[in-house]
C-alpha cells in the first residue's frame, strides 16, 4: 500500500450529545478501524468534573481547556508524528493515564471545541460541525447521560438550561468554519421522542471543499424525498442536500451510486455497519445517518487521492468493501 504523505485529519464538532461519537464510529468501521486513529479533544480539559462545579465554568469553555496543547498536538498529528494525549473519562468525569498516539492513515478528530481556534481549522482537511434540532439533541443528552453517566434526568435537564449561554458563546459559532453543516430534525407533526430512524437530514455543502456532481437531483427532484438546492447560508451561497427520514430504498441507492460513480472502482467483498446507530439497547438502521456517512467518506478519500496522487481504489484494501456495505444498508 503507498501511503499519503501525511495522515489525512478530518474534524467533527459539534455540543454535547450531537451525534459526533455515532457518526465517527460509523466513520471508522467504514474505512477499517485497522487504518484510523481517533482523537476526542474533550480530553483536554484542564479541570475534572468535580473541580469545575467547584470553579464554576463548564467543559464548554475554552478556558476550561489546553487549548495550546491542542494545538501543538494537532499539528503533530497532521504531520504524522506520536503524541502523549491526555484522557478524561467521560464516565466518572476525572482526568486519568495519558494516552500515546501514532497516528493511522486517517485521523478522526472529534469533540466540543476542534474549530475553535484558526490554528486548530488549518490541521483538518475535512470539517463537518453537527447541528441536530435542539429538542432531538436534548433527547439524545438525556439518554445518554442517564444510562453511561450516572446523571438523573432532572439533572440533564439542568445541565442544558445552564450550559445554553456557554453553547450559544463558544459551541456554534464553530459552524460557520465547516465545510459540511449536518442537521438532523424530525420531520413536521413528528414528535423528536419518537422519530427515531425516520429523522430528516438537511446536510448543507459549502463550496470551501469540490463535492460530488449531484446535479441530477435538480431536475424534478422538488417532490422527492432527497433535494438539492442551491441557497444561501450566513449570507454565502451554499448547496442544501435534504434527505428525508422515510427516503426509499431505490432513491437512497440512487444517491449513494451517484456519489459513488467518482470512485467506480471501489467494490463490495464484505458486510459491515453502516448506517447504524443504538437507540437504548436496539440497533436501529438510517437512510439519511448511511448517506451522510459516505458523503463525508469521499471527501476523506478524495483528499487521500489528492495527497498520494493515485486511484480512489488502490488505497487500502479494507475500503474495498464501502460499496457493498451502502448498498447492502440500503436493503435493510
């Protein structure tokens, strides 16, 4: 295998609770958990749980962060080199063991504040910032924080009502810094407790990075249930892609083969999860969650072409199998 010169380090970040750690494992699987590093930059936090109900800042803060460290780390990472990372342990909310870090072929970055800095936006090749309804985030927060992190509801509750301030500072003004803003709503009339696998996706492409030739979603695609449109996001002209939450198997394929055909040699050899997210303790499969995950997948692979100056398909042999794996998603 040639390899690229350098890793190529793509950025998710997005609040609490975004889907950030769904879509990067998803991310992972798809690519070969042999041929990625992952990286949380929450794990520089300079205070612990307890310390900062003490001091009163949250995690959200960039003052409750190394951001310095984060910043000499991440250039190490892009240049390919080892860091000594530190780890908070999200489950008890202490600071434990650092952690050595070689980095892989593709690095995954993902946590609160990766764009918060332009030192930090020039190590990414790809940034995606999550931008889910804020009831469905509030959902997810709730869930998860109750079953992995030992907090009651009325807690959770809590937290999101002090941190709003904090989100509303330091959390999204990142979004206007990434290349493809993810926003996961539920569809009208549609209660968020309830809406599951059949949320609506509106995935908006700015022009910062070449996406995939999707025109033939303009014409007659208006009553669909996957539109492209041009318009404008923070005053600049950008693409929407929405795909909705009960999109069909053959639309689904159609889009995936149409972004696809910028890679034709990438072939099926194996099944692996795609798609697929857990919902308390069952797995759910979605459309738009699997469609999201390869657009961000070819642009982490375009740049890998872009660097080694070869094929989409003679990368690394475990990505041989990306095709089938969307295709075989779309079926189930």
């Amino acid at each position: 295998m040639k390899r690229s010169q350098r890793p190529i380090v793509l950025g998710i970040v997005g609040d609490s609770a975004a889907g950030k750690t769904t879509i990067t494992q998803g991310l992972t699987r798809i690519l070969g958990e042999e041929n990625c590093t992952h990286v949380c930059t929450d794990d520089y936090h300079k205070f612990d749980r307890q310390e900062r109900a003490e001091r009163g800042i949250s995690a959200l803060d960039p003052d409750c962060n190394y951001i310095d460290i984060m910043q000499l780390h991440m250039e190490r990472l892009h240049y390919g080199q080892p860091i000594l990372k530190p780890v908070y342990d999200h489950s008890n909310g202490t600071l434990v063991r650092p952690e050595y870090v070689q980095p892989k072929q593709f690095v995954i970055v993902e946590g609160l504040l990766g764009f918060s800095t332009e030192v930090l936006r020039n190590f990414f090749d790809v940034k995606v910032f999550l931008a889910p309804d804020e009831n469905v985030r509030a959902i997810w927060k709730v869930r998860r924080d109750t079953s992995k992190r030992g907090y009651t509801p009325e807690q959770v509750q809590a937290a999101l009502k002090r941190r709003e301030p904090v989100s509303e500072a330091f959390i999204r003004p990142q979004r206007k810094h990434a290349d493809i803003v993810v926003n996961f709503y539920p569809p009208p009339g549609c209660d968020p407790e309830t809406a599951g696998s059949h949320l609506n996706t509106r995935l908006i492409l700015r022009p910062t990075i070449p996406h995939p030739d999707l025109s033939y979603l303009l014409e007659g695609s208006r009553n669909g249930r996957i539109r492209l449109q041009l318009n404008r996001d923070n005053g600049l002209p950008v693409d929407f892609l929405d795909i909705d939450g009960n999109v069909s198997t053959l639309e689904a394929t159609r889009l995936a083969d149409a972004i696809w055909e910028h890679m034709p040699e990438l072939r099926p050899e194996a099944e692996s999860e795609f798609g697929n997210y857990l919902d308390g303790m069952r797995h759910q499969h979605s459309h738009p969650l699997a469609l999201t995950q390869l657009l961000i997948t070819y642009h982490v692979l375009r740049k890998y072409n872009d660097l080694t100056n070869m094929p989409f398909a003679t990368p690394v042999a475990a990505l041989s199998r990306l095709q089938s794996t969307v295709q075989a998603t779309a079926v189930n």
